[in-house]
C-alpha cells in the first residue's frame, strides 16, 4: 500500500515532469545511472506525467507499443524514442564527454 507521503511525492513528480526543461533534467539524471532500466523508468515517469493516451496519438504509437517500449525491459528503436520525446518537447543529442582532469 502506497503511504500518503508516497503519494503526495509521485503527484508532485508527476506535475513537475510536465515542464519539458524538468523532465530533460530528470532523463538526463537517468541516462548518468547507465542503465537501461532506470532510463526507461524515468522515460515512463515522463509519459505518465504527460498521459500515456495523449503521448501514444501525438507520437503515432499505439498505446500497446508504447507501454511494452516503456517497459522496464522495453528496448525501443531511435525512431520510435526520437517520436516520444518530440511529443514531451524533447529531442535526442549527443554531447562531448567530459573528462576529469
């Protein structure tokens, strides 16, 4: 059973991850992890907070695909994850490693 604490954090995580600057911070946090589960964690948390109905049209997934891509095993192609973050005002980028000295 969830505790009201519990609850109240998810409900506020869930309104902070429909501000795509937040939710570009929180999937970046979770592609440090390097892990592919706690990245497709984190990519669901953002689905959810936008709504999987609405995030499944814009993006031209079906909802089925998309819950099993968000999966905590989910493997998803480029072209179906560069989609679902178009829909989340996102994109996909790669960045200069940053090495310490």
């Amino acid at each position: 059973m969830i505790s009201k604490l519990q609850a109240d954090y998810n409900a506020g995580l869930l309104n902070r991850l429909q501000d795509p600057e937040y939710a570009s911070e929180y999937l970046n946090e979770a592609l440090n992890e390097e892990s592919q589960e706690v990245f497709m964690l984190a990519l669901r948390d953002v689905a959810k907070a936008m709504g999987f109905a609405k995030a499944a049209s814009e993006s031209n997934l079906k909802r089925e695909s998309m819950y099993k891509m968000l999966s905590e095993r989910g493997n998803p192609n480029l072209s179906s994850l560069a989609k679902l973050l178009d829909t989340f005002g996102l994109t996909l980028a790669v960045i200069k490693k940053e090495t310490v000295a």
